[in-house]
C-alpha cells in the first residue's frame, strides 16, 4: 500500500489528485492540516510520499511550497494537473430552493460567486476547506445547508449532489506535484528514458546579463523553459532565487546543459526530474 501525505482531510482536492495520479493503486492518504505539516511530517518519515499543490491557472503559483521544496530533502517524482470544478451538495431528499447556507473554502466561494448569487436564498458561510464542509454536513446532519466542493469529496461523504460544474471559470487546472525521499524516489521514480521534465532552483550573482547568459544556454541545447519563477531572497535586497521548469527531448541533452550553466549560477539544486503531464482536456 502506498501511503501519500496530503494538505487538507481525505476527500479534498489532494486527496482526489492522489487517487488520479495512482489509478488502481491501493494507497492511504494521511491528512495534514497545512502545508508545513505536510513537509514535517515526510521528513520524518522516509517510507512515505508526498502530493502538493504547486501553481493554479486562475491563482499562479503557491511560492511557499517552492520554498518547502527546496529547504527539503524531497526529490520531485511526478506530477499530476487536474482541472477544478466544484458541485453543489447536500443530504439526501433537500432541494436547492430549501437549503439556506453554502459552506466552502472562501476561494471555492469566490470562484463560485456568479452562480450562488443566482440562489439568493444561500447565504455564503466560509469554512475551513471544500471537503471540511461537506464532512460537516453529512456527520452533523445539516439540513438546510450545501457544501461546495469537489465531486469526489461529496460522493466520499454520501452527499446528494444538486449541481455539477457551478464554478464560474471552466478553465481552472492545478498543477501538484508527486514527492519522495530521495532513495524511495531512486527505486519508485520513472526509468531515465521516460523523463522529459525537470525542476531547478538556483541563485545569481547580481551582475548585468547574469540570467540572459543562462537562457541562451538553455535553448543552446533545444531545452523548453516551461516555467519560471522568481521569490526575492531575504536579507538580500533586490536579489532573487529562481525556479525553473524545463521540458526536452535528450535527458543527455539535459545534463549537458545543467553542466554548461553551473558555472554561471550559485546554490544549485535539483529538485527532481520527471515525466511531464498533459493538461487534462475540458
């Protein structure tokens, strides 16, 4: 059995994207309640992997967990990118003109507005996170309240779900990532020539053209920056840490390239190399 760390209770977005990522795999989700928990907690556990929310298309990327990343010792095995919808949910046998709250996370509220306004009789209450609310519902017995969350967490909890797709943006995908101790990545990892993406973090000395030298080496060797992201370094005024994202066709062609840039750049680090997901269609 697999045992996958995850932010947030079972049923949430995390735990639906561990189940995607390892479809037929019998695995266990340990809930942890905030990201920092989470990397705790695989630290002291070497047997376990982690799954962890990276970047999202409407909200960009979550620069706490580049830095969780990077302080530990984790290496990047997978990646996973899911579209984010959100259903209207409540016990069995009530209808929407009945209920009276709706009960999310703030940011599943806001990227539902458009449509709770169009049921004025749902008063949107904040709560802690999507599947927390429908859990409360549901153990609690609530009547009169919705929760809006994931399909797969209101299915978990035996919610009736009263509408599907009610967020506003239909085009919202979040990028995880799959971590592991670095021998358990070495043995459950893909096999070198499955890998066509690759994570780095690295700083540069503040000098004029310092990363325009690094870019040019990069594409020198037909290498795709898929991302980058930049976090000011602290205590260091104006100076700032990048993350890069590379896609390519050679991991030869790869390895060459890091070889060729490293003179160039300071505290390098490989944070994992991996096969890269397509972005799920609708």
């Amino acid at each position: 059995m697999l045992r996958i760390t995850i932010q947030g209770i079972k049923g949430c977005f995390h735990d639906a994207a561990a189940q995607q990522f390892f479809p037929g795999e019998e695995i266990e989700t340990i809930p942890c309640e905030t990201f920092n928990d989470m990397f705790d907690t695989l630290s002291t556990d070497a047997s376990l992997l982690g799954i962890v929310a990276i970047e999202n298309t409407i909200a960009g990327s979550i620069l706490q967990n580049h830095e969780l990343l990077r302080q530990s010792s984790l290496r990047i095995i997978g990646e996973h990118k899911m579209r984010i919808s959100h259903v209207l949910c409540a016990l069995r046998g009530q209808t929407i003109d009945e209920l009276t709250e709706a009960n999310s996370h703030p940011i599943a509220l806001m990227q539902c507005e458009q449509y709770l306004r169009r049921h004025p009789n749902l008063k949107m209450i904040e709560k802690f996170d999507t599947a927390g609310a429908a859990a409360e519902i549901a153990e609690k017995n609530m009547m009169g309240h919705a929760a809006v969350c994931g399909e797969f967490a209101a299915n978990l909890y035996g919610l009736n779900i009263l509408e599907k797709g009610i967020e506003t943006n239909k085009r919202n995908f979040t990028r995880f990532l799959i971590l592991a101790d670095p021998l358990l990545a070495t043995e459950i990892g893909p096999k070198e020539g499955q890998i066509n993406k690759a994570s780095i973090a690295f700083t540069l000395p503040h000098t004029k053209g310092a990363l325009s030298k690094v870019l040019s080496i990069l594409s020198f060797y037909d290498l795709n920056l898929s991302k980058i992201q930049s976090i000011p370094i602290i205590g260091r005024e104006w100076e700032y840490r990048f993350y890069v994202d590379i896609t390519f066709d050679s991991i030869v062609r790869y390895h060459q390239a890091i070889d060729a840039i490293r003179p160039l750049i300071n505290d390098f680090k490989d944070l994992g190399q991996y096969v890269e997901c397509p972005t799920p269609r609708g």
